[in-house]
C-alpha cells in the first residue's frame, strides 16, 4: 500500500489517472491477485509497474534477477525491457501459489525469457556466477542487508538494483525497532547509502524504493 493511497486516496488516484496505461495482461493478473490471494496489497501494483517498466526499457537489460515473484505482476514489467535475447530469473519458494505466476507467464509475450525458480534467494545468490543488469528485491525484508551483500558480487558498473518497500509504513524512523524486519530495512538502508561503489536515492513511491547504480 502506498503512503497516499492510506493517507490521500484522492491523491493516489489523481497519480493513476496521470499514469500511462497497463496492458490488458496486467490488468487480467492484478485483478486475479486481489480475487485469489489472502495478502494482494503484495503486488508490485500499478504505480510501481509503470516505475519498473520504465527503467527497465530504459537499460534494454540482458539479465534481470527478480527475488520475490508473488504473482508474477513485477516480472512481467521488468521482462518488457529484456533484449531480444535477455533473461529474467525470477525466484520465490511459495509452491502454494506458484501456478498462478506460471499461468500469466506462459500467457505473455515473454514466456520463453523468464526462468521461474522454487528456490531460496540466498541459495541461489551463493551458488549462481552470474552478473546482472538489474536487481529487482522485494521478499523476505528481515534478510534485507544480507541480500544486499550477496547481491554485490553479482553486480558491474552501470547495474541497478531496486529494494521496495524500504520505507516499511514509516517503521524505518524508529529508534530501537524491536521487529527483524525493521532493523533488517534500516541496516540495508545505511549500507547503501554508505557504498562508496554505489549511488543512490530512494524514492517515496508507495512504500519506497531504494534505487540504486553500481558505479
């Protein structure tokens, strides 16, 4: 959920209604997330699909790593950047609800560049050689700084890797946060503004975006 969208509805509306359009594809699986799933506010969503879709066109990316798939919204905005030969690896480990990102996949123009994993991100991270053009993180936000040290080998000069929710409701401003998670956000967020290989801003988009550029 977005900062206007729970305190400005208006607002958040206002920014949809002044927001290029998603396709129909995206418009299927959103509505599908909300009617099918017990947690749809999960979803990348409309504002910050059209952020990824757009960065994402914008680098022509080869290889994309994605770590939280949910649904499989985020993917496909990511995947609509790749070059004619590019991949996304996308990773999650809910089975449960594994066969409705497969459904849309397999459904979309890029189904034969996404590669779609039931496994750990840390696993992976450790095990893979691969660099990457983009990083997309949005799972698992207690193991956030340590993806962000896994992740750095992965990256080279001109890489961007985005972390959502990096705002967590405003829990980033607490002092002595007692949940992981929180102090897992305020620890991947000093990090990253203190990488002197790094450049980066967050953005105040939903729950915030830690948009970073590896030098």
């Amino acid at each position: 959920m977005s900062f206007f969208e729970e305190k400005n509805p208006e607002m958040d509306r206002y920014l949809e209604a002044h927001a290029s359009s998603e396709s129909e594809i995206l418009k299927k699986l959103r509505r599908e997330t909300y009617q099918k799933t017990t947690q749809p506010h999960m979803i990348s969503g409309y504002q910050q699909g059209r952020l990824l879709t757009i960065i994402s066109q914008m680098l022509q990316p080869k290889s994309i790593l994605e770590i939280g798939t949910f649904t499989g919204y985020a993917t496909l905005c990511l995947a609509s950047g790749l070059t004619r030969d590019g991949k996304i690896t996308t990773l999650d480990v809910n089975e449960d609800l594994a066969y409705l990102p497969k459904k849309y996949f397999e459904a979309s123009e890029y189904a034969s560049q996404i590669d779609f994993k039931l496994q750990d991100a840390k696993e992976y991270l450790k095990e893979t050689d691969e660099f990457f053009d983009l990083i997309f993180v949005d799972a698992d936000k207690e193991n956030y700084a340590e993806y962000f040290r896994l992740i750095k080998p992965h990256t080279k000069a001109g890489t961007v890797v985005l972390f959502d929710n990096v705002l967590w409701y405003g829990k980033v401003l607490e002092e002595n946060p007692k949940l992981k998670s929180t102090q897992s956000i305020q620890e991947l967020n000093d990090l990253a503004a203190k990488d002197e290989d790094f450049e980066n801003l967050i953005l105040p988009l939903r729950d915030g975006v830690n948009f970073l550029r590896r030098k």
